[in-house]
C-alpha cells in the first residue's frame, strides 16, 4: 500500500470516514522504496489528522533501508484503548521481497472507539485458491476466539479465502458479513495480478446488538490492488 499513501489521502479526504482499517502499511524512517514510502501509515495519519495504531508483522531489511510491514488503524476521535493478540505465528524477518504463503503471522489490531465498541484489523493467513491449508483452520479458531471476547465489534481486512470455503462458515457462525449482498470482487481488476479474477477475499465482519449496519459498498478506486470496503454504521447507546 506504500506506493499509493497519497491517492489513499485524497480518497479518505472524500469519504471523511470516522475509523480506516489498514492492511500492509509500513512504518520506518522516511525513505523512499520500489514499493512506496517507508512510513506510510505515519504518513497517512499525519495528513489526515487522525489518530493511529500499527501492528508490524514483517521486519523488512535491506542494504540502505529497514522498516516494518503490518496492520493498522485510524481513528478521527481519540481511541479510548488498543490492543494488538497474535492468533497464528510470530513476526518474522526479511532481508528482500515480501513473503507470501503461511509464513505471514496472524495478528488482529484492535481499537475501543466508544466504550464497549471495538473496531478491529487483520491480514489472514494465505493459501493458494482454492485450496485451504490446516494453517488457516488452527487459525480460524484463533482468531474467532479472540473475537468472542468482544460484544459488539466491527472487524475489517483481507481474509485471502472466498464465501464459498469452510473459513468463511466458521467466520459466518459468530460474525455478521457486512458486504454488499452478493459481492463478487474485492480484487482491483487492473491492478491486482489476479484481477481478472472474480474473488472478492475482502471483508467487513461485525457482531452485537448495539452495531448496526446502514450502508455498504465497494470502491472501484485505484489506491490499491485491493478494492476499499466502505460502510456506514450506527451505534446504538
């Protein structure tokens, strides 16, 4: 998402959301790289005004540069608490390109933006499509314990499995899937190598009787080779 941060700015300018669940943002010395700028999330944050948190789940290392690749959120009111809980792995470290595959921990980042509402952010662990490897279901199980202890909660990221595979059941059995109904893409058709593709591995989850959805769309926007779930909420007291 680095080598977009300035597109997303101008695209967050226009949308004035109140909370943005951010995945594969980097935090480090400013610095310019192949990829986009080392400290987007910093960046992002700084022009929009928001408040932040970020999660690194890759230490990144090269001959001129090191920074960090993670989760992230951001907030226009102050947080009230954040927490990051690992659910698969641990962070690992690379002296070149980015990792694909299991090697990429679970974390899930997560903000109390009203108190007893929280806002959370995860990267899901990949797997080759279709296919769905006994990494992702220890997984799964993880993260949904982990999201049980939270009542009401809005959850957003990108998950790397379709509707139709049995992470997505297990998700679906204690969240509610606040997609547009019937969504079919969340790849940006340009810009993702497997845009041509129709999977849509991107999703708003929530949970609890105080949330409620009002408005949910995707973006065709290019700010990422991922396209933007957007959605209105409203909190009930």
């Amino acid at each position: 998402m680095g080598n977009y941060w300035q597109r997303i700015v101008e695209f967050l300018k226009q949308e004035e959301p109140d909370v943005v669940l951010l995945q594969e943002v980097t935090r480090g010395v400013d610095a310019h790289l192949a990829l986009g700028v080392s400290d987007s999330v910093k960046q992002i944050a700084g022009e929009l005004r928001y408040e932040w948190v970020f999660e690194p789940m890759i230490e990144m290392k090269t001959r001129k540069h090191e920074y960090e690749v993670g989760v992230g959120i951001l907030t226009k009111k102050k947080m009230k608490k954040t927490e990051a809980r690992g659910y698969w792995g641990k962070k690992i470290k690379l002296g070149g390109s980015l990792a694909e595959g299991d090697l990429l921990p679970g974390i899930l980042v997560e903000a109390e933006v009203v108190p007893g509402v929280w806002v959370g952010v995860t990267h899901f662990l990949w797997s080759m499509h279709p296919l769905i490897s006994q990494e992702q279901m220890k997984a799964v199980e993880k993260l949904i314990e982990l999201v049980a202890g939270r009542e009401n909660m809005i959850l957003g990221g990108d998950f790397n499995v379709t509707d139709d595979t049995v992470i997505y059941e297990k998700l679906k059995e204690v969240m509610r899937d606040d997609r547009p109904l019937g969504c079919r893409r969340t790849l940006h058709p340009v810009i993702h190598r497997a845009g041509e593709h129709n999977l849509a591995v991107d999703y708003l989850w929530s949970k609890g009787a105080r949330i409620k959805l009002l408005e949910t769309r995707v973006v065709e926007v290019g700010i990422s080779d991922h396209m933007p779930l957007v959605a209105w909420y409203e909190v009930l007291t």
